[in-house]
C-alpha cells in the first residue's frame, strides 16, 4: 500500500493527539488552532453524512448548517483515525513548492486518515502562522472532490484524479484570506465597483480594508459620492415640509404667519388624496378673554369614525376612551402613537405621505415628507386662506366667533420680550438657515398682548429649534441656557382639566394646576361669586362651587365643610365642581328660622374649625346660602288611624288589625316613619310636606315565620275612605313597585312576617281633601313555594294562587 508523504515524513506527533473517530466527535485543537479565511478555530467537530466524512467549526454538521466546514469522500465504515503534528521542515518545503502563496514557517498539521474504496484517505489541515493549506492524499482511481464551505456555502473546492495513465494522487488548496459580507477573498485581491462605490482589498498580510460611501451620502455611479440631500434633491426629489402652531400663531409650510383670533376648530391639514385623513386645531382661551391659544390637536380618521385627540399633560383619547401611552410606540387604527417627557407624537403614512404631528400641550408642529407635486389643503398648506373656509362647522358652536375685550394687563413689558423674541437673530440660532422672521412676529405679537407665563416666552424659541432641527437636521448648540429656557417638558404631565378649565404654573418653574378659562370664570367674577346660586327642593338645598375660583382665593375645597364639620364638599371628577348640600336626613347644622311667610333654612360653608365663635381670621371663610319658603306653598299632612274591620287598639301612629286567617290568629300592624332607619315614626302632631319620603312599615305579630310569609299584594291611594275611591293612585301593583313611579320603593316583601315600602308624598291633582293609603296582604306558605314577587322586569307569576292561604286589607288616612 502506498503511505501518504505526510506519515513519511511525520516523525514528531503532539502527545495524545491521537484519536480513533467512530461517532460524532468533537475535538480540541487549541494546540495547532486553524485559521480559514480569516477566522480562527480552536475547535473541531466530526461527524458522518450518507455522502461525506464532514469537518466543521461552529458545531457538528446538519441540514442548513451555516457553518465553515470541509466535506471529505464517506469512509468505507464509520472509522477514521485523527492526529496533530508538529512542523516537519521536509513538509514545509513540499508544500511551499506546490502552493507559491505560502511563504511563511510551518507551525504543525491536523490530519484525518480513513480507507476510502479501499485505498488509505487523509486530509489535512497545515498551519503557517495565520495561513492555513488544506491537503489532500486519495490512491483511489477515479476522481476525489472535497469542498470548502464558508456559512453553509461552497467557497472552493479540492479536486483529485487517478486514471491508469495518469496518478495525481495529492491535491493542495490555499484556504487563506479574508471576508466580508459573507464572500470570500483570497490575499492580495483588489475589488473596485464605480457603480457602487465600493472598494475591497485584502492584502498578503490578510489586513481588510473597504470603503464605500457614508451614511449620509449617495453614489452617483461613478465612483464618486456626494451628499444624500444633494441627490434626493437631483434624482428623487420630496417634500420635507414643517408647520408650527403654538399660543395663537400659525406658521404654514412655506414659512408664511397668520393668527387665530377666536377659539373655533380649524383643519391643519387634509389631503384629497386620502380623504378621510384630516388634522384639527382647537382654539381656547385662557389668563385673557381676547387672546386664544392651541389647546388640542384631533387625529381624524375614516371620516368623522375614528378621532384621536391630543390634549395637554399628554393625554389621548380615541374617540371619548382615553389612551396610555409610554415611550414604547403603539399602533392605534394605523396610527403609530408614543409619548415621553417632552409630548405625544403620532406617525402616520397614507397616500405616499409619511405625516408626523408632535404636541406638547402648547405648541404642535406637523413634519410631513412625501411626493413633489401632490395636492394639500388646510391652514398648513396656505394660511393666507379666509378662515371661515377652513372653520369645521360641525365642531364649532356659534359662540366660538364671538370675540371679547379684556383690561389692559400690567405684567406686559413689550420692550423686554421684544428683545427676547429677537435671541433668534443672534446665535446659535443664527447658523441655521430657516428664516427666523415670522417666528419673531409671533413672538412679539402674542407676548405683547398676553403675560409671560408657563414659559411662553420660551415656546416659540424652542418651535424654532425644533423646525431647524426637523428640516435641515441642525442641532442648536447649548441655545436653552443662553436663553434663559428650561429643557422642554410637557405642561401638566397626566394632570386632567375639565372643559372650562385649562393647565398653568402656579408660579414661574413652580408646581401647576387647573386655572378656570377667562370667559368662564367672568359670569362669577362679575357677581364676586364663587359658584352658582343655591338649589332648593321641598327637602334638601345645595350649594356647587368651582374650584378653579375656589384656589385663585387660595382656598383648599377639602378644608371646607358645613356647620356640621363632617359634612363636606362632593367634588366630580370630570366637571371639578364642588357641591355641599344638606337634607331632611342629614341637615348638616342647618338652621330653620320663622319670619313673617317665609321659612328659611340656612347653612354656611366655612374652613372655619375652633368651637368658639368669638374671634375670627383673616384667612378663613364664610359663604351663607339659604333656602326660603313661603309657607302657603308648603303643603303639610297629619296622619289618623282607621281600620276597615276589626280593628284592634290604634295609637296616634299605628294601626292595628287582629285578624283570623283559616287556623292563624295574628296581628297586622301599618306605621308610618319620616326616616329610613324606621326610629321617627310619624304621629298626629308630624307634618308631612309634598315630595317628602315617608317609609311604611306592614308588621304581623302571632305568625310563624319558618312556615308562613307575607306578601304585600297591592297598595294604593285614594281620595274618598272607599277602597275604590273616584280617583286611585298605585304604589304596589302585583307585590311590585309601580314602575311609573320612580320614588317607591319595597324592600323584604315576601321574605318573612313583614316588610315596609317608602315613597315621596303627593297629594290628587286638584284636590286638597284627605288621602287614604289601602293595603292588600296575602299569607303565602312557604314549604314548596318562592313566596317573593319576581319584579325588575320579569314577569310575576299570578296563576300559582295555591300558595297563598289568606288574605287581610288594612287603611289608612292622611288628613291636611
């Protein structure tokens, strides 16, 4: 058998080296590591296909491998032998001689050796420093191809022909070089692409080098590159447009200023490509009736069906839902929404337009890039427009034109904020080439006419900044410090206003809260009013205070309560309205008083807390309000007692009935009480007053409650004594509440030996006599029965009569 040269002249093995393969084998190579273009291993792994005896290097080998790995010819069984060597100065040379590539010292070899259709296979892996030569020695007649792949795709391959005639026995395979992009190059390669711009060398010292143009430039296919502005501008030319809306001021797409006077809904933007696509602005006022500003910027989509509203403290609502959002993006009907400490920004892309609107609270900006040429409408796209065409009229009442005059304000000091609006002229603002110039007007002009507060003054210089920093991609350098301005942050973060309410500072930097909006608070401010007047009913009186008003007095509405301290102030969460109210149930310390016809009750609001009354403070506050009735108005009832039959012994607020029912003797007791706990009953001296609750009680005495329940069948008024009087009013049909009248209630009815109902007094329309309360009771047995009214709509069932065993009537009279 013919030996292969390199066990000829393999005369030092590394100790241990030697391994027998029969299975999938991983093997250390760290002693003679191998490097194959470019990227060094120190580990092996072995193992066996249907086709080939494989070598890879990131893991053994499989379907879809992306790996570098050598495919050798199968062996003829599952055995191969593996060794390390040494270098061999005798091998050295063969190989220098053979692969003219490698001119440096040989380091040691790995070598793979197996019977192949019965002649002795190796193959080798040679180290010179960073170079690497795969070997090849195959006997076997025929031809031997074993490939080199690199990531799962053949890079090259070594190829080994025997015939009778003529015997190669040997192949040699320079695996040196260097990657890049997932191709291979072989030492001293030179790769240039003019049309591109792209370049690659690897150098004999296997160093890579490429160079293509940057990130922010184009290739014009020639080799040379030029800015990406500049070819989009030449070669694919786009839209790449701002518009800025921020207090009452509007700067368009092309940089021209136009002012918001009233505080109506405008369309921004609106495209006929897409036309359920529009973007609104809502305009309110604030501090001054006669100066609005931006207070909420509406996402319209699919038509008037989906809107997304963009309020300040960076709140949004789809339709009237509200939204959270966090720095994380969220896609809400295609729009793309995310908020952070600065404000909300939506992405939208429709009709080839990618449309970014930004809102802070105060100040919204639309960044829109898409197609030259193409159609845009709005406020944004001409402000020069009349405003009446672009007013949405189903978003505005009337009242949104009527424009308001105000007092001059004394805290406007022109001459220093003009001087302030022109920081944009000076650097570093100067270096950007937007023209500063109707930023400037909408700076003076808004701060000329309206105070500086909650940094207004700093809005326009930060619009400006941002425009530069959307279109030309300019950073102003340190501008907030040398303006005197704050890092942006949205107004009122998550802090919630109602309607007639809108977010300011308390103080210049200091903490915020909801100011009432001028208009709405000069109706009070005109009357020194801090709330609307008192309501009164026939048994109660209530007072609602806005609290806005409330903290311009610097008045904390959780101080405040009633005579009664624990009676306090209800605030709603979504209107911010403070209402303290008294009762007949709860008076809260109110005092009735007696002058001439009138009743009066009267009660103050105060956060006055000592028990003397003595002294009084400065800081505290006393608001009176008041009921008044004229007495013949009040209409009042007495109670007496009258049976229909056997009536037992009656007091002055009861009646009583002894009754006999089959085998029962019981007695059925109907009391009147003014209060829900039943502990006021009423009696001959008690006056009832129209609209006042009245509780009745139906008590048995003398049945037994594990067997038997009453049930109230039926209650009704009449006008005469007779239980079917000429005019008859329900209060309980079919052990019912009547549901026409929603101030009867009944409560425990069928449940056990009595039950009780309530209802607001009334008396016959048109009739001043006595009115008779009837009653109806059935005794139900209970064993095999649901003794209780099905009620709150379903249907009661009056044809299972057999249940009830006896039935009582009992009366009884009011008289006025």
């Amino acid at each position: 058998m013919l030996r292969p040269l390199l066990y000829l002249v393999a005369l030092i093995t590394l100790a241990g080296a030697k391994q027998t393969l029969t299975a999938s084998t991983e093997l250390d190579i760290s002693s003679c590591p191998i490097t194959i273009y470019g990227q060094r291993y120190e580990q092996a792994f072995v193992n066996y296909t249907s086709q080939n005896l494989v070598i890879c290097f990131k893991g053994f080998y499989g379907s879809g491998t992306k790996d570098d790995c050598i495919l050798g010819p199968l062996p003829d069984s599952k055995n191969a032998e593996f060794d390390q060597f040494q270098r061999i100065p005798l091998l050295e040379t063969i190989v220098q001689y053979n692969v003219p590539t490698i001119k440096t010292r040989m380091d040691c070899y790995l070598s793979i050796s197996y019977q192949h259709k019965g002649g002795y296979t190796t193959l080798a892996l040679i180290k010179f420093g960073p170079l690497s030569v795969l070997y090849v020695y195959t006997p076997v007649e025929g031809t031997v191809v074993v490939d080199i792949q690199v990531d799962g795709t053949t890079a090259d391959q070594v190829t080994v022909t025997n015939t009778p005639s003529s015997r190669q026995t040997r192949g040699y395979l320079d695996i040196s070089g260097c990657r890049h992009s997932g191709a291979v190059y072989k030492p001293a390669t030179e790769v240039n692409s003019p049309e591109t711009c792209f370049s690659l060398t690897c150098d004999e010292d296997l160093v890579l080098k490429t160079s293509s143009c940057g990130p922010m430039d184009r290739c014009l296919g020639n080799g040379s590159c030029i800015p990406a502005a500049l070819y989009d501008s030449i070669f694919n030319p786009k839209l790449d447009l701002v518009c800025t809306v921020t207090g009452p001021a509007l700067i368009d797409f092309h940089g021209l200023l136009t002012s918001v006077r009233d505080r109506c809904t405008y369309s921004l933007l609106s495209l006929p490509s897409a036309p359920d696509f529009q973007v609104l602005a809502n305009f309110q006022e604030r501090h001054r009736k006669d100066v609005s500003f931006l207070d909420s910027v509406t996402l319209r989509l699919d038509g008037p069906g989906v809107q997304i509203h963009l309020k300040q403290g960076g709140r949004v609502q789809v339709n009237d839902a509200p939204l959270s959002l966090s720095t994380s993006a969220q896609m809400v009907h295609g729009v793309e929404l995310s908020k952070d400490l600065t404000g909300v920004t939506a992405r939208v892309s429709v009709s080839n337009f990618t449309i970014y609107v930004f809102f802070d609270g105060y100040t919204m900006q639309i960044h829109l890039q898409g197609p030259v040429g193409s159609a845009l409408h709005g406020l944004c796209e001409n402000s020069s427009r009349s405003l009446a065409d672009l007013r949405v009229p189903e978003s505005n009442p009337d009242s949104c034109l009527i424009q308001y005059n105000d007092t001059e304000e004394s805290m406007i000091n022109c001459t220093k904020m003009t001087e302030h609006c022109n920081l944009l002229k000076k650097e570093p603002f100067a270096s950007c080439d937007i023209n500063p110039e109707p930023y400037i007007t909408a700076c003076t002009t808004t701060l000329c006419s309206y105070p500086d507060r909650d940094a207004l003054k700093c809005q326009f210089l930060e619009a400006y900044a941002r425009t530069c920093k959307l279109q030309r991609n300019a950073t102003l350098v340190d501008w907030r410090s040398k303006a005197k301005c704050l890092y942006p942050q949205a107004f009122c973060q998550d802090r919630t206003c109602s309607d007639h309410e809108f977010c300011g500072e308390k103080s210049v930097g200091g903490d915020n809260r909801c100011f009432c909006r001028a208009i709405f608070a000069s109706k009070y401010r005109d009357q020194n009013a801090l709330g609307d007047p008192t309501v009164c009913n026939q048994t109660s009186g209530s007072l609602t205070l806005v609290n806005c008003l409330l903290e311009d007095e610097g008045l904390d509405y959780i101080a405040l309560h009633l005579k009664d301290p624990t009676c306090r102030g209800h605030m709603d969460e979504e209107t911010h309205l403070v209402t303290f109210s008294f009762s007949d149930i709860n008076r809260c310390g109110t005092e009735v008083m007696s002058s001439n016809n009138q009743i009066i009750y009267q009660n103050t609001i105060s956060n006055h807390n000592s028990s003397s009354s003595i002294i009084t403070r400065k800081d505290q506050v006393f608001i009176d309000f008041s009921c008044v009735y004229m007495k013949e108005a009040m209409k009042a009832f007495k109670v007496r007692s009258r049976c229909v039959t056997d009536c037992g012994t009656n007091d002055a607020s009861s009646i009583i009935k002894v009754s006999t029912s089959g085998v029962w003797n019981y007695t059925l007791t109907m009391k009147a009480y003014t209060d829900a706990a039943r502990t006021r009953p009423v009696d001959s001296n008690t006056e009832v007053r129209l609209d006042e609750k009245i509780w009745v009680e139906l008590k048995t005495e003398g049945l037994d409650g594990d067997l038997i329940s009453v049930v109230t069948e039926s209650c009704w008024a009449t006008n005469q004594e007779s239980e079917t009087g000429s005019l008859r009013y329900d209060l309980i049909k079919n052990g019912c509440a009547n549901p026409a009248d929603p101030t009867v209630t009944v409560e425990g009815n069928g449940e056990g030996t009595s039950s009780y109902f309530s209802f607001n007094m009334f008396q016959f329309s048109g009739k001043s006599g006595n009115i008779y309360l009837h009653c109806k009771l059935q005794l139900c047995i209970k064993q095999g029965n649901s003794c209780i009214p099905k009620c709150n709509g379903a249907r009661t069932r009056r044809s299972i009569r057999s249940r009830y065993e006896a039935s009582a009537l009992i009366s009884m009279v009011w008289t006025n």
